[in-house]
C-alpha cells in the first residue's frame, strides 16, 4: 500500500513554498516566510482542508550561526538525516536543466492535527546517484549559491513539483504559490493546457492562459524591490533551453528578465499581499494588478507557551481550534494570567543566563528584539541616542537579541555586531543579551518569557511581521512601528503601544530615524515603564488586550478560512 493512497482520493490544494519551517529538527526554513508556510499547513490540517505542500529539501539547511565574543557572524552547514523523519516513496520524476536531465525523488513529512487529519508536505531532492555531482546539490542550501544556482532550484521547485504531484498520483484544483519562487509552475501548467495546435490561428494562442489563471493563486510577501526575483533572458535559455518560447515568456514574466513575480501575477487569478497596508503599497509598485489582502496569521497552538496553554485549557476550552474565543480572556484571573507569563519569564531568564554572563533577573521590565538582521528592521534603532537610554533605562529595563543575517548580508552582520559592542557599553547599567541561532524554539521562548516585543522597521517595509501575533498569544505586547499587521492591530495604551506617526508612506523614508527613536524614547520613559512598575492591575488589562483583540484575529485559522472563501474558491 502506498504510503499517500489515502491522500490521493480527493482533489487537492497544492501550496509551494521554497521553504517551509516545521520543525527545528527539519531544518527547511530560514525564517519568518517558511515559519508562516508551516503554520498554514498546520491550520489547514486543523481545519480539514484537502491540502499537500511541496517544498524542496534543503539538505545542508539554511545554515547555523555561531557568533564569537566579538559579535561576527560564522555561518555552518546544518547536516541533517532526512531517512530519519520522512518517508521516501518509490515514484521519481525528471526535469531538464541545461540540456541534462536531472532525475528527482520526494520526501513526505505528514503533518497530524489533534482532529484525525494529515497533510502530506512533499520535499524535492536531486541528491540521486544518477544525477552529476554538480545536480545531486542543487536541493543542498534553501537561498544559497549564485544567480544560476537560484534559478535550477526555482526550476526544480516549480517544474519538478507539478510533475511530482502528477506522478504520486494527486489532483490539483488550485495552486497556491507563496513568493515567486515557485512561479515556474505556470509554465509547466501552460504546457499541461496547450491547445491543438490545429485548432489555433498563430502560436501565441496555443497557451491556454486563462485556464492555468483559474488555477492560480499568488502570495507576494515583499515591499522590497530586491525581494522580487529576476533573471536574466539569457540565463533562462541557458538553463531552461527550448523549454518555453522566449516571446511569449517576455509578455508573461517582463520584457526586461524574467520577473517571478510578474509570472505569477499574470498566470493567477488571485494575487494578495500579506496586511492591509502591505496590499496598498504592493499595488503601487505594481500598477495595473488587483492586489487583494489577506493579513497573517500564526499557528494558535504551535506558538502558545506551556504555562499560557494551561490556563486557556482550564477558562477557555477550545481555544486552539478556535482562536475567536480570546475573545473572553477575561474570564481568566488577574493573578493566574500573571503567574502564567512569571513562569514563561523565569523559563526564559534561566535560559538566557545559562547562555550569557548577562545575569538578568525576574522581576525587571524585559523587552525582546528577534528577527533577520537586515538594515531596515533597524535593530539598533533603541540605542540611537546613548545617554538618553541609560538615563531612562539603567536598572529599569533588560534587553534580549536574537536573530541571522544572510551570508551575503554584510550590513545585517556588523548589525549583530554593534549589539555586541553595546552590550559592553552598557556594562553594569542595562543587561543585554544576543541568543545565537535563532530557531523556532528559541522564538517560543522569547515571544512568551519577555514583558515587551519591540519592533522597529522603517515604514512601508514590513510586508506583515509575524512575531508580534506569537507575542500576543502570550499576552506579551507589542511596541511597534505602525507597519504591517500592527497598523491593524494597535489601540494606544490598549493592545500595546505605537512607535512613531500614522503610517502614510508609500516610500520608505530614511530621515524618520531621529522621529521614531525620540517617539521610542518617549514612550519608554513616561508610559511603559511607570505602568510596569507602578499599577500592575493596568498592566495586565493590556496583556489580556493583546490576547483578546490581537490573538483573537492574527491567527491562521482565520487566514486560512479567508483563503478558502476568497481565493481558493472562486
């Protein structure tokens, strides 16, 4: 028997994302993207959706971090057993990279729900015998190698999936391709609907364009314009050949290189950024498109703490599977919601002092930094004027770091680095500490151990942020730049607090740093730190404000309901 035979007796939903983040120990995720793919799944395991997910293997991950006393980044491979979590069914498919065939196998990972359903997640790999040395690593590093190493694995991803799925024996009624990077899919499908060529007056119309539309769905999730793959016409036919005429792909993917995300604004009939606001700035930078919005979610369950579990288990039965019922956290006992989250922070606290010599304790204001170390999430923002914060912070708050740079990023590195030069700095005054590689079980212990989430990207440029909705289900509050999910989520002084002015930017604006620190510094000063310290009782009205307005809506249970009735029926 099979090992997919009872998966394969309905139509499905194919979603595909270059990474997907899972598990620590299936180590095919970099971040915040793949961590969102893992908890749609899992919300669509909960929910009972006919779904399979296709990624690829990532067999040396994305990396390790390690980071010497000096705050430099030292990235290694993470060497993995795939045979040890995931099963290898016998079917194998083949694609043709520059000329050569390239022989693929899958992995299949079935992700449970507590409700009796699984889904199937599919992972691509070239690592076969009878493929070259050079093809056997192209599933090896998710974001690694050069432009042409990018482009073999986006093939394999797209082309190779679609193939896979046919093969293993499944039915796809809708695609939904989260970022570009599986938008070689469309081509494949274009190929799967070509007319006869009889029947049709001129090639162009040999494409059946809008039979593969009705079969797309688009998840863009950048407001950056480096986030938007493109390759070069010549490096396409390089690698891809005779596979797709040149002329027609240039009126699909752009005349200049090939845009990913043109291919699949083109050949979907659904296209969505990632907030609200993320909508309106994607439509801007590109006219001509109905961009829809579909804010993220977070897995309810995946991201609730130990302690914060028990008490929803004991005042709000049900929560998991139906995240509407934060919506009554004020059945739960002021001194139970707090002695939940001193657990979380004692946890986290010990955690932190075994790692460091930060020597941080229980009872001090904590606020936790954690996300990719990239210019504009301007981690650094919070020591913009140095005085000013020993002023306002010296033996009132502690400060905990995590967080990867990618390996090409050298400003995201002397980033972690100027932390780590800080943290001497303020020897003795504030304590501050940088947890190496962070992972999904770190994050787990930092959005529920801190009293604060900070977050501080330059406006527009957080398509949605997800860490701040993990933070909530804590009833830890957000103190944020108004971009992203925040924009919706923020009532001042009620689920949290703002950083900055009303986002109005469709441009980023670099002279907004000395506004927003000042505004950060303010608020630090005058409003969070007197509140903590000072009326515990109101403090913990707005923990059960960010659980009962925030983690009441920024789930994926409610993204994925969404999704069903916005764009995969349709």
């Amino acid at each position: 028997m099979s090992i997919l035979e009872k998966h394969i007796t309905e139509p499905k939903i194919a979603y595909f994302s270059m990474e997907i983040g899972l598990r620590d120990d299936i180590p095919t995720y970099s971040g915040g993207l793949g961590v969102l793919a893992g908890d749609t799944i899992k919300s669509a395991a909960d929910l009972i959706l006919p779904f399979v997910a296709v990624t690829l293997i990532s067999r040396k991950g994305y990396f390790r971090q390690e980071i010497d006393d000096k705050g430099h980044q030292i990235e290694h491979p993470v060497i993995w057993d795939p045979s040890k979590l995931l099963k290898c069914p016998p079917e194998k498919v083949s694609v043709t990279i520059e000329g050569r065939k390239v022989h693929i196998q899958s992995w299949v990972y079935f992700v449970e729900s507590p409700r009796g359903k699984s889904i199937p997640v599919i992972y691509l790999d070239s690592n076969l015998p009878e493929n070259s040395p050079d093809d056997r690593t192209l599933t090896d590093y998710l974001y690694g190698g050069d432009e042409s190493y990018r482009i073999k694995q986006e093939l394999i991803l797209g082309i190779g999936g679609v193939r896979m799925l046919r093969k293993l024996g499944f039915e796809i009624k809708k695609y939904h391709m989260n970022e570009g990077h599986a938008a070689f899919l469309t081509l494949e499908l274009l190929h799967e609907f070509k007319k006869d060529i009889e029947s049709v007056w001129d090639e162009e119309h040999i494409w059946d364009i809008e039979s593969v539309k009705d079969l797309c769905v688009f998840t863009t999730h950048t407001p950056v314009e480096a986030g938007h793959d493109k390759f070069s016409y010549e490096l396409f036919k390089k690698v891809f050949r005779d596979y797709f005429p040149e002329n027609i792909l240039k009126k699909l993917a752009g005349q200049k290189n090939v845009n990913m995300t043109f291919l699949g604004f083109n050949l979907s009939n659904f296209v969505n950024g990632v907030a609200k606001k993320h909508g309106e700035v994607s439509q801007s930078m590109f006219p001509g498109y109905q961009i829809n919005a579909i804010t993220n979610g977070v897995h309810s369950y995946t991201w609730t703490c130990d302690s914060m579990k028990k008490i929803f288990d004991k005042y709000l039965p049900g929560w998991a599977n139906e995240p509407e019922i934060f919506v009554r956290v004020g059945a739960i006992p002021d001194e139970e919601l707090w002695g939940a989250h001193m657990e979380a922070k004692k946890g986290l606290i010990d955690y932190v002092n075994s790692l460091s010599d930060a020597a941080m304790d229980y009872e001090t204001l904590t606020i936790g930094f954690a996300r990719r170390a990239t210019a504009y999430k301007r981690a650094d923002l919070l020591f913009s004027d140095i005085k000013r914060l020993e002023q306002i912070g010296t033996g009132k708050i502690q400060i905990i770091y995590a967080g990867k740079a990618h390996p090409k990023d050298t400003v995201g590195k002397q980033l972690i680095e100027k932390i780590f030069s800080y943290r001497e700095q303020f020897k003795g005054k504030i304590r501050i500490a940088f947890i190496q590689n962070y992972n999904m079980e770190i994050a787990l212990k930092l959005v529920s151990g801190v009293d604060i989430w900070l977050n501080t990207p330059l406006r527009p440029l957080e398509a949605s942020g997800t860490s701040g909705m993990k933070a909530t289900h804590n009833g830890v509050m957000n103190f944020s730049v108004l971009d992203g999910w925040w924009i919706e989520g923020h009532i001042e002084g009620y689920t949290g607090w703002a950083i900055g002015p009303a986002p109005k930017e469709i441009e980023p604006d670099n002279n907004m740093n000395k506004i927003d620190a000042d505004d950060l510094y303010n608020k630090l000063e005058k409003t969070i730190i007197p509140l903590y310290y000072n009326n515990r009782k109101s403090w913990i009205r707005v923990m059960e404000n960010a659980i009962g307005k925030n983690a009441y809506y920024f789930n994926t249970h409610r993204m994925m309901r969404r999704y069903v009735t916005e764009a995969y029926i349709r």
